[in-house]
C-alpha cells in the first residue's frame, strides 16, 4: 500500500545521503524514481541533491507554483515502472503541494518519500514541515547529536563570527558555515560551542 512519508530531522543528521540511499536501492532492482529538490536551495548547483559525504543525483526542481500531481500523473504514463516519489528539502513545501503529495500517493497508488528539516532557526514550523506533520502516514525521524552528546532536535543560525543569532528570515540557505543542530537546553541557552568540561558522548535514544 502506498503511503505518504516524512522523514525529519534537525540539520546535518544525513538526511539527504538516505534519500539518495532509499532511491539507488529502488533503481538497483530495476525500478524507476522522481526525485523533486526545491527551487531555493542552489548551494550545488540547479536541480542537483548533493550529499555532505558526496553522493549527488539529479533532480527536478520545483517553486511555490510547481504542480506535483500533475507532473508526476504526465510522467508516470511515460516512464516504464515508476515505483517512487522522493523529495527534498520538504519544508519549503506549500500547503497545496503537500495536498498534491497526498492525491499522488492516494490515487495515483505511488509511494512518495519527503525529507526535511522540522523548525527554523528560531524554533518555529516550517509551513511544509507543519502540513507533512499533520498529513503523512508515516513519520520517520533521523536522529544526530548536540555538542553535549544528547540528541540535536534543534537548528542555531550562526553570523559570520560563529555567534548564535535569533533575528532574520525565515529562510537563508547555508551549510555548517551558519547552522548547527543542538539539543533543546543549548538552543535555548544559545550555546553553540561545548563548554570545556563537556564530554561528548554518543546519546541519541
């Protein structure tokens, strides 16, 4: 039975290297796969999904317009044993398109895998991650760890100094060099880098 996925975590938790891992394993048993990478996120070039440990894949992009289900109703009469639709970066995700998402999977019987990062920098939902939390059948965390060794559910935007910062949009596409994934006590007491008696363990549970 197809079903609608939410794979969530905070960043850098490798949640691109398994969506990149979910669509080669499909591909190796003779299979075909849509992957969808949002419109915004260029850091590797247009319409690329790139891994931090160099996997990549080409991908198709989309924009607060794009339409999935009609896209994905086109391409499934023309690409020989399409089994999957995987997607990243989901929570620039639309409400609409989330909806879109639900009729690919409700009737158009294809299983859709979406991937993303839960809340902002300042804590708060992202508008596709808040739709996906409300409407997947499934809801699959990936877990990483805070400095502290607990587990990171948190996303700290730092300036140029590596200093933790609350104030600025939304949305400001960037790697390790302005985020870093904390436990929910650093986030809030802004604590980006470990203290000097920290000891890092590997508590993720």
């Amino acid at each position: 039975m197809a079903k609608l996925y939410f794979y969530y975590s905070a960043m850098n938790a490798g949640k691109t290297t398994t969506l990149l891992q979910s669509s080669y394993n499909y591909r190796e048993r003779g299979m075909n796969t849509l992957l969808f990478t949002a419109d915004l996120d260029d850091r590797f070039g247009h319409g690329k999904i790139a891994s931090r440990i160099g996997l990549s894949s080409d991908a198709y992009v989309y924009k607060k317009d794009f339409n999935f289900f009609e896209f994905i109703e086109t391409k499934k009469k023309v690409i020989p044993n399409l089994k999957c639709v995987l997607v990243d970066e989901a929570q620039f995700l639309s409400k609409e398109q989330v909806r879109q998402l639900c009729d690919v999977v409700d009737a158009l019987k294809l299983p859709v895998l979406t991937y993303g990062i839960r809340s902002d920098f300042q804590g708060e939902l992202f508008p596709g991650s808040y739709c996906l939390l409300a409407l997947a059948d499934e809801l699959i965390e990936i877990k990483t760890i805070c400095h502290c060794g607990r587990k990171a559910t948190m996303n700290a935007r730092m300036n140029a100094k590596g200093e933790f910062i609350t104030e600025g949009a939304q949305v400001e596409i960037a790697g390790n060099e302005r985020y870093i994934s904390l436990c929910r006590e650093h986030f809030h007491k802004g604590q980006v880098q470990p203290e000097n008696h920290c000891v890092v363990g590997m508590q993720v549970a």
